[in-house]
C-alpha cells in the first residue's frame, strides 16, 4: 500500500504539531473525545428516523484503553465511522472551521501559545503520539478501514476486518525525554483527571476499565499477628457526570467550564466574550446557553457562514445549526437551546413552523438584546469589543428589511465622533446636545481624521456642536433608515440646511447668489456635463469650494458602490460645485471672469478639480490638473 501525502495545508499545521512546545498539550484528549462524541451525535440522530440502525441512546459509550506495554493510549467509540473515502477527506486535509482557523491565526502570529486555546482537531493528537492508527467502520458498510500514520511523511490506508461499526484512534506515545513524560498519558488517574476537567459534560458515558486495590478479607482462621494483605482488582467506571453543562444549576458552574465548553464545541481558540443562560417555564419551556464571541469567524462575513443554535431536545441532538432560532442581526450568537417541546424525530422543514421554535426565537432576541445592552451599560470595554467584532451585523440589521429591526437596535449602535474618538451610542451623542442644537450632524468618509478637517465640517464644529464620523460604507444606510434619533432628526454635513438660517441671513445668502450669478454661469458653461450645478455655498466657512450632490445617490454612496465593484449600473453621484463668495479666490475669479476668461476658465478648472480632492474623488486627468495650476503659477 503506496504511502499518501498530507494534503499541503495539512502539513504544515501538521508539522506544528509534532514539534509543538506547548505545554498544554494535554488537550489532546478533549479533541479525540469531543470527535468520538461527534460521531455517536451523528449515528444517535440517523437512529431518529431510521429504524435500520437499531441502536437506542444509551448504547452509545466511549472506552478508554491504556496499554502500558504497547505503550497506546485508545480511544474507541460506536458512532457512525467512516468509509474509505471519508477516511482520506477527514483525517488526509485540515477538516473543518476549528482546525483551518487555527491555523490562519498560527500564520498571522507565529506564537504557539494559541495552541491551548481549543479547536485545533485531531493532529493535536500528534503533540503527544508518534504513531495514530485509526480503525474505523463506517454504518452501512461491512468493511472496515485502518488509516495509520507516523507524521510527518503521510499516511497509509489499508482495508481491516472490524467487527462493529465504529472507530479506535489508536495513538502509541512517544518516548519520554528529559523534559517531557509522555507517558503521563498511560497513568489511569491523569487520563481520568483530564476526561474530568476538559470532557465531563460529554453526554455519552466515557468509561475506562481501572485497576484498584482493596484489601483481601482477613481469613476465618487468621491468628493475631494477621497482617492485612492487598489484591488488585478491575473496575469498569465511568469518568465523567455527562450532565449537559446547560442543565446544572447555574451556581454550580464555573467560568471556566462554560468557556472550555464553548471553545470545544465552537472550534473557538478564545474564550468567548460573554456568556449568557437563559430558561423560562411556562407555555414553552427551554433552557438555553449562549455565547457571544470575542471575535468573527474568518468566514463570518462571508456567505459560507451559517447561523443557527444547536437544538435539543431534552438532551438528544437534533440539530446542529437551527437557523431559526436566531434573526440575522444576532446571527454571531453561538449556543444551545434544549426544549421538551420539539418532537425528536422532527424534519428540517417542519422545524420551521414548529410554534415553540418561534416563541424560543423570540425570546433569546429579547435576552440577547438586553444582555448586549448590559454589556454597553456596565462593561464599555467588553461592548467596544463587541462592536469591533460585530458591529457591522448590528448595523446591517438596522437597514435590512426596509428598517423592520432599527427601533430595537438603534440603541446598540456606536460611531466615532467628533467628541469621542473610541465611539459614543446615539444616546450619549444626545445627551451631549447643546440645547438649540436642531439636529444630530454626521459625516461621512473614509477616515475619522479627516472628516473633522472637511470644509463643511468647519461650521457645525465652530457652533460647539458634536459630528459623528460614518467611517463605514454601511453607515450611510443606517442613517437613511434611521432618519431620526429620540425626536432628533439626524443631518448630514452636506445639507444647506444643517443650520438653521435668520430671515436676515437668507436674505443676505439671496444677495450673495445674485452677486455671484455671472461666475456661476460661467462655471456652468466652462464645466459642461461635469456639474450639474455651480452654487453659492451656505455649507462652507472659510475654505473656497466643496463638492456635494443633487439628488438620491450622495458622493460617499456613489464610492462605495464603486468600491463594491457595483457601479456598472453607471450610478453617479449629480455633483454640485459649491463656491464660497466671502474666500479671497472669489473675487479674483470674478474679475477674471469679465477681464480675462481664458484665466477664468483655467481657474474653474482647478477649482473643480480641487473639490473632487477634497471630496475623495479620482481626479479625470491628474496630469492635466496639475499644469494647470502650473500655469496659473507662473
Ligand atoms: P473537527 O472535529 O473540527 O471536524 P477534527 O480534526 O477534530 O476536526 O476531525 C476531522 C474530521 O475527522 C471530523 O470532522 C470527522 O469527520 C472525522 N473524525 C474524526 N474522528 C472521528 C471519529 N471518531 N469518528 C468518525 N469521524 C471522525
Ligand atoms: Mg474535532
């Protein structure tokens, strides 16, 4: 039998492993018992609707074998197994999310201290072992499959005979050194400390056959100077309470158990950020146990990512991702829910109508609103951690559906501003509001530094008035959803009416326009198709010119589109060049205008081009902008 190749990702986490200094490398054990436990979940649920399989619940057991002279650590299960193929797919390439992204992290920071932190899959097996045999049967097939490899160099799979369904990881320890004593592993009460601290919530009995000492009876007949004499004797016991963590009382349990459960179960190599239990009696009664990460998946914001809650039904599996049971704007919730209330052998597809699945569903989006909203009132760092990770998905559910979620999110959302770099809530921002303050201002960009430094910004800043910096592509559509906040509109930088006018002040702007109506026209005529409109500026303060827009479509909209790759629509921004009649340029633009339109036309090209910087906009023809202002130099 030729000799296989590790798929080239494989190795390398593979080669991670077998040279691994880490210390915890005892956390082996939890990833072949958690695989085990796997397996049997998936048989458990075949055997719901498939009378075929004829096992119940309680025939599903883990064994743990220790051979001192073959120097073997033995994990067998009756789960579903696996099939020749299914032998090369799972153990030959880096499976799934835990592993895969654990090696992402590796890559990024080179510090194997991230190795204890949960999730990184069967070759962890290799920290401790220099040879892993697996023997394993897949349900439904009468053959079996060994797959055996000693590291780094492949693996080999050859056809076995093996009697049961099911799978042995066979892992033979390597030599003790100095440093490290592997065989630790072979001591029964270390394997049984670690089933205990790492895998007591498996809710399939782990069982170990333990060798114990108990005293021999005294004889009938033994005289006085009877001294006690000792036997060894074999036990079968089962090592851990296989209690589900989510149906022990809540003062029982530690932090760290949840956090290790989590990190197990989630493929997570970080403790979860917050943790949430839930239970409610009554009409539909459920417990469930939620868990908010500390960071997005590497696929979250991809269309691979799927939501869901693991569903039980009262402690059986059923599912493992219950779309359901989540709206989308909490889709980063991970955990479980177990309710009596939904039939075992139920369908996907029934699920959906299931009532109590709705009424759960919309309990947890109240609790997980309200925890989200704790986090933000009693623990600011924890939330800004949040809003790093998932900000984003709370904003995206504040303008999906046409708004149908702002009112219960708006409160969660956050944006840098002009007064708190780290971010404020719409609350505080308000809260902050000068009294005549009419509105709640926003600009937007792509950097919190230098939309402060916008000319718009100049005016609202000067009046002591806050501006929120949408630093976001999504941000723009959070506003549009939102319109208003707590009964204040909320404006953008750009409008001509972000600050309220005196009759005075119209009229001297009507002044102004009319004055300047000759240089505005020959703008017009000198731009062409470029601008839709040349104006009097009422937005700027001291700066000359700004670039805004007429229309449904803004300037920071028609660049985010762009930057999606999403203009072939052709979706442009109707720009409107805005002057500023009291800037020194003016007026020497004006008199270029009737004494010298050559120059005029030259200056109303620069000034075009200038707003287009300042607006973020590629400029159409650096090159030829830039002899422009050569020639107006010289
Ligand atoms: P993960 O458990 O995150 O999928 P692992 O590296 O731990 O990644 O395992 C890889 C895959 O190998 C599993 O997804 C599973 O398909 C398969 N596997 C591992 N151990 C077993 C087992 N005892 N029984 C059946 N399949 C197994
Ligand atoms: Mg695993």
């Amino acid at each position: 039998m030729a000799k296989k190749e590790f798929k080239a990702e494989s190795k390398r986490l593979l080669d991670m492993m077998i040279n691994s200094i880490y210390t915890h490398k005892e956390i082996f054990l939890r990833e072949i018992i958690s695989n085990a436990s796997d397996a049997m979940d998936k048989l458990a649920y075949k055997a719901l609707t498939d009378d075929q399989v004829g096992m119940n619940r309680d025939d599903f057991k883990i064994n743990i074998t220790i051979n001192k002279d073959a120097r073997t650590l033995t994990v067998s299960d009756n789960g579903i197994g696996m099939t020749e193929a299914e032998l090369e797919e799972n153990l030959g390439t880096i499976a799934q999310s835990g592993s895969l992204q654990f090696k992402q992290d590796m890559e990024q920071q080179e510090n194997l201290d991230i190795i204890g932190q949960f999730g990184v899959g069967f070759y962890s097996a290799f920290m401790v072992a220099d040879q892993i045999t697996v023997m394993t049967r897949a349900y439904g097939s009468d053959t079996g499959y060994m797959w055996m490899s000693n590291g780094a160099d492949g693996y080999e799979i050859t056809p076995v005979n093996k009697p049961t369904v099911g799978t042995d990881v066979i892992m033979h320890l390597k030599e003790d050194t100095e440093e490290e004593k592997y065989g630790e592993f072979l001591e029964q009460y270390r394997v049984q400390g670690l089933i205990k601290k790492y895998s007591d919530y498996i809710h399939y009995p782990i069982e170990m056959m333990m060798t114990k000492s108990r005293q021999k009876p005294k004889p009938e007949d033994a005289g006085d100077d009877y001294k006690p004499e000792w036997e060894d004797y074999q036990e079968m016991e089962t090592l851990n309470s296989m209690v589900p963590l989510w149906q022990r009382p809540k003062d029982e349990v530690e932090q760290e158990e949840y956090d290790s459960f989590y990190q197990d179960k989630f493929a997570d190599y970080k403790k979860p950020l917050d943790t949430l239990r839930v239970s409610t009696e009554g009409n539909t009664s459920y417990t469930a146990l939620l868990f908010i990460p500390s960071q997005a998946p590497y696929d979250f914001y991809t269309r691979e990512f799927e939501k869901g809650l693991q569903l039980y039904s009262s402690g059986v599996l059923i599912m493992d991702k219950c779309a359901d049971l989540l709206p989308e704007h909490f889709r980063f919730v991970k955990g479980v829910v177990d309710t009596p209330d939904v039939s075992l052998n139920i369908s996907r597809e029934m699920l959906q109508h299931t009532r109590s699945v709705k009424v759960i569903a919309r309990n947890l989006e109240k609790k997980i609103r309200a925890e989200l909203q704790k986090l933000l009132k009693d623990e600011r760092e924890k939330y800004e951690e949040f809003w790093k990770a998932f900000g984003p998905q709370i904003k995206f559910g504040t303008y999906a559906d046409y708004g149908a979620n702002k009112d219960s999110l708006k409160d969660l959302l956050m944006f840098t501003s002009s007064a708190n770099e780290k971010g404020t809530t719409l609350a505080e921002y308000k809260e902050r509001m000068k009294e005549e303050q009419p509105f709640i201002y926003y600009a937007v960009g792509d950097e919190s530094a230098q939309l402060g430094k916008l000319p718009q910004a100049e005016r609202i800043l000067d009046q002591g008035y806050e501006i929120l910096y949408l630093t976001d592509d999504i941000d723009q559509f959070v506003m549009e959803a939102l319109q208003e906040y707590d009964g204040k509109k909320l404006k953008s930088i750009n409008d001509e009416d972000a600050l309220p006018e005196t009759e005075e002040e119209k009229k001297a702007a009507e002044e102004k326009a009319e004055a300047a109506k000759d240089v505005l026209d020959f703008l017009k005529e000198s731009l062409g198709d470029k601008i839709k409109e040349a104006r009097v500026s009422k937005i700027l303060k001291s700066h000359a010119v700004c670039m805004t827009s007429d229309g449904p479509i803004t300037i920071e909209m028609e660049k985010s589109l762009k930057a999606h790759g999403q203009d072939m629509m052709g979706f442009k921004a109707e720009r409107v060049l805005e002057l500023n009649p009291d800037a020194p340029v003016f007026a020497v633009l004006k008199s270029a205008v009737t004494e010298n339109p050559e120059k005029a036309k030259t200056m109303a090209q620069v000034l075009y081009n200038q707003a287009l910087l300042i607006a973020g906009l590629p400029l159409e023809d650096p090159a030829g902008y830039s002899d422009l202002v050569c020639s107006l130099m010289v």
